[in-house]
C-alpha cells in the first residue's frame, strides 16, 4: 500500500462526509436522550398502558437506545479519525457503518411489520410507503458511501 505524502491531495468527499458524519452522529445522540426522557414521561400518562395494549411495540427499551447510541459514539471516533485521513479510521467507519445499516434495515422492518397492523386507519395513508423508501434510500446511501471508501482513489489518501 502506497502511503500519502504531504503532497498527496486530499479529497472534499472525506472532508464532507466526516464532518457531517460528526454532526448527525451528535444530533442522533440528543435524540437517544430524548428519547429516553420522553419515553420515562409517557410511561406515565394514563392511557400508556391501553395503547402498549394496542401496540405492543410502542414501548421504548433503554437497552437499545443505549446501543444504538454507543453505536454513534463510535461512529464520532470513526469520523474523527477518517477526517484525519487514518486506515483505521476508514475502516473502522465501514465497519460501524454496516452496523448502521443493520439497524436500519432491523428497525424498518420492525416498524413496517408494527404500522402494518394498523395500515388503512385514519392518518396511516402514506406512512408505509414512506417507511419502506427511507428506508431503501438509507440502505442505498450507506452503499454508495461503503463502495466509495473502497475504492483504491480513496484509499490512497489514508494512512
């Protein structure tokens, strides 16, 4: 493997793509604690427990927003180190993005099989849809980031 220099040039695309890693990571972490200060206030409500009847799959597992949080966390590591254009930075970034998109695909099929149930009632029109397609294009995205970070182009910058 051939090692950059200090002449080697460096691409925009993983200047930008650790960046905004960085930023969407931060922001999916607030919104894992959100989650589980919203999650603790609704468990509250009165009504919690006929809808968890309804939906056995509303109820929010600490355990796994904690994971997937650690998963982000990981991820800042990744990008942090992908921006300073380190191997093992680059790899440990496709590594965690498969983890990502395990998740995706687990989560999308297990909301699409939760929402199914529910498919037709009123204000549920588009959701399925919708779910099914950001789903895919999730998938797809993290596909065209992995076959580029691949590449030998991309991976001469790294060292």
């Amino acid at each position: 493997m051939e090692l950059p220099t200090p002449n080697t040039p460096r691409s925009s695309f993983i200047t930008i793509l650790a960046v905004i890693s960085i930023i969407l990571q931060l922001l999916m972490i607030y919104e894992g604690f959100e989650t589980l200060r919203m999650a603790e206030s609704i468990r509250s409500m009165p009504g919690f427990a006929i809808a968890q009847e309804m939906m056995p799959g509303l109820s929010v597992s600490p355990t796994e927003v904690y994971g997937e949080m650690s998963l982000y966390l990981l991820g800042i590591i990744a990008s942090v180190a992908l921006w300073l254009r380190r191997d093992w930075g680059r790899k440990m970034y496709l590594a965690v993005l498969t983890g990502i998109t395990g998740w995706q695909i687990a989560t999308g099929i297990s909301s699409y099989r939760m929402l199914s149930a529910f498919d037709g009632l009123p204000g549920t029109g588009g959701t399925l849809p919708l779910l099914v397609m950001g789903t895919v294009l999730g998938v797809a995205v993290n596909g065209v980031i992995a076959v580029k970070l691949l590449s030998q182009e991309v991976r001469k910058e790294f060292h």
